[in-house]
C-alpha cells in the first residue's frame, strides 16, 4: 500500500467552504465508485481555515495519470470537478489548471 498527502486551498468565504463541507458530507456515489475503482483504498479531508489537506491510501499499482485520464472520460466527474471549482483554489505557484497539490514527506518519527 502507498501514501500520499496533497494540498489544497478553499475560497476563504466562510458560506462556501460551508457548502463544500455540506457536499463532503454526501459525496455522490458515482465520485466514491470512481475514487474506488482506480486503485483508492481510502481517503481521508483535513480542513485548516481555508487549506485542506488530503491523505490518501492506494493499491501498489495505483496511478494518478491513469487516474486523471479515467477521470476525464467520466461526465459525472468532471460535473463534480467543475462544481467543486466554485469552493477551491489552486496553491499559489500551481501549474495552472491544477488543483491538489502532493505535499514531500520531510519527517517520520519511526523511521
């Protein structure tokens, strides 16, 4: 099994990251199935005021270019990514278009 911790900023308005929290709450099923079926074990949200962090366990296997390619051919995730764009906003310095960023794992206490 793999690890990996991205980032992400959230519009600091306080009404919508109420919003964006609301729709984590009932993420809907054809974002979870598609979420599972690329190899996600699980996944887990942290929110900070407006930064989210993101940790997500995955298959050996797992890819986040094939991810991201199944992704784009997948109408009900890219409605879902297109409505999750209204709460969020790329970390500065971000390639542009992208939101998530995969954080570098500087320390470990039992290593």
């Amino acid at each position: 099994m793999k690890r990996y911790c991205l980032a992400l900023d959230l519009v600091p308005d306080e009404k919508l990251i109420t919003e964006y929290e609301t729709y984590h709450q009932d993420v809907w099923p054809e974002i979870k199935m598609s979420i599972l079926d690329s190899g996600i074990l699980n996944m887990e949200i942290y929110r900070i005021q407006n930064r989210l962090f993101m940790i997500v366990e995955t298959a050996d296997d797992f890819s986040f270019k094939q991810k991201s390619k199944t992704d784009s051919e997948n109408p009900k995730v890219q409605k879902w990514e297109e409505l999750m764009w209204k709460y969020q906003q790329a970390l500065p310095n971000s390639p542009k278009g992208e939101k998530w960023q995969l954080m570098d794992k500087i320390f470990e206490l039992n290593q």
